[in-house]
C-alpha cells in the first residue's frame, strides 16, 4: 500500500505543501530521506523556471509614440537592446507606416509623394498601411511569442489625423478597428517634449525620411498649430486610457529619457511577472 509525506517547501518561487508517493528505494520505514527531498525540491524549481520562460514566451506589442522630433526612434532602438537582455531573446522593431513591402510604398506615397493627397485620402492610406502590417507581420509574429517595438500604431492616427487633421473620431475608431482586428498594443509609450523644441531637434539633426530626399515630408511641413493639436491628441489619449498610454518626459539627453523608459519598462515587466 503507497504511503505518503508531507513535505514542506520554502522555495524562492513559491511556498506549498504537497503530498508525494512512497519513493521506492527509500527507507524501509516508507519515509523520505533527506536527499529525497532536496531532489525533489530542485525538479520543483526546475518546474518553476520553465513556467516563467513560458510566460515570457507570450508575445507583446510595444509601441512608442510622440510628435516630431521626440526621439522615439532613438530610444525604440535603446529599448530593444535593454529589453534584449533582459529577457533573453530577441526583441523585434518595426514601423508605421512602412513595416512591410507594400508599406514601404504607402510611406512614400504619403510623405513624399508628388500629388497632393486629401486628408480622406491620408486616413485610408495609413489605414491599408495598418491592415497589411497587422496580418503580415504583428500578428503572425505575436502569436510565435515574440516581442515587438513598434514606432508608431494605432495611437498616431488618432492624435494626427483626428486631432491634427480634425477628422471624424469615429471613423477614425471604426477604421483602426478594421485594419487592427481588435489587435492593441500591450504598452504604449509617448514620449512627450514641446513643440518648439521637437521642431529645433528635427532641424539641428537634420533628420529626414529614409527616402533620402533631403526635403521635410508632408508632416513636419506642417504648420506649427497642426503640431500642437497633435500633441494635444497624445494628451487627450494617455488621460482616457492611463493603463496602457504612459508619458515619457522626452526633455534632456537621450541617456536621461532612456533611463525613464527603462524605469517604466521594469515595472511593466514586473506587472507581467517576468
């Protein structure tokens, strides 16, 4: 007849009690040595790091966000290294509009394309952008587990084209749920600065599409009150959804806001237990 004992374990992962079978081999007196135990206790922590590989398994979508000249792409980059090693694989990036071979094209067409384009028209461009990114890319790649850093999403569009353009919200609502599926991000990071200054930085670094055009695209040709709409629109968002939209202080150096983000980042992945 199997006889049982009750072991005691104070693990660093966890602390229970469980009930095992006699072990054959052991004692005559049916009870479990002492080696018995720590054996078992190391397949339990064994068990238990297994468990917390596999949640860190589970993929997440991490989008940073920002007017021109926040510095999101700078410190998505950042990002991506320290999360690399903090987890332990590779985490992917990728952009909107642009993050797929047809989205190449869209991103051409919309920030340096030669006709004039409709803010309709805009709307609906980044929206095929979407559609085609979340299917060919976001999702296929989420559901293998992996990470992503995505320089902008659905956030963008909102504050651009709805506060910025001044475009219906519920369309707006309506179109990224068609192009998203329902997909969110899981961490959505704004990197908040002043206009002025977002706009002194753009200039100073000289930074332009990778078109290699050396002329400003449609947006940072915009004028200076569409910019603070914009940034009124990330405001607007991360005071609706404080859970999932968190602001960055992007003023200082890039290793200051990095040290920011990384902060926010550490507790996110305390949030989700890895």
């Amino acid at each position: 007849m199997a006889q049982a004992a009750k072991v005691f374990s104070s693990l660093s992962c966890f602390c229970q009690s469980v009930i095992i079978p006699f072990i054959p081999n052991s004692s005559k007196s049916g009870l479990i040595c002492q080696d018995q135990i720590e054996k078992f206790e190391f397949c339990n922590t064994l068990k238990c790091r297994r468990e917390k590989r596999s949640k860190q398994m589970d993929g997440k979508l991490i989008v940073f966000e920002g007017i021109e000249g926040c510095g999101k792409t700078t410190q998505l980059q950042r990002s991506r290294q320290w999360l690399t090693t903090q987890l332990g694989s590779e985490v992917m990036t990728t952009r909107e509009p642009g993050g797929t071979q047809l989205g190449t094209e869209i991103r051409q067409l919309l920030l340096h394309g030669e006709e004039e384009i409709y803010d309709r028209t805009e709307l609906l461009l980044y929206a095929a952008d979407r559609a085609q990114h979340v299917e060919g890319f976001l999702r296929p790649h989420l559901e293998q587990g992996h990470w992503i850093l995505c320089d902008r999403y659905t956030d963008s569009t909102i504050a651009y084209q709805g506060y910025g353009r001044e475009l219906d919200f519920e369309l707006i609502d309506q179109l990224n749920q068609i192009a998203t599926g329902g997909l969110q991000s899981d961490l959505t990071l704004w990197l908040d600065i002043e206009v002025e200054a977002g706009l002194e930085r753009m200039q100073k670094r000289g930074q332009r599409d990778a078109s290699g055009t050396g002329k400003p695209d449609r947006i940072e040709q915009a004028s200076l009150d569409f910019h603070h709409r914009v940034r009124a629109g990330f405001a607007a968002l991360a005071e609706r959804d404080r859970d999932r939209v968190l602001r960055i202080d992007a003023s200082g150096s890039e290793d200051e806001v990095e040290e920011r983000i990384q902060t926010v980042l550490s507790q996110a992945l305390a949030n989700w237990e890895l």
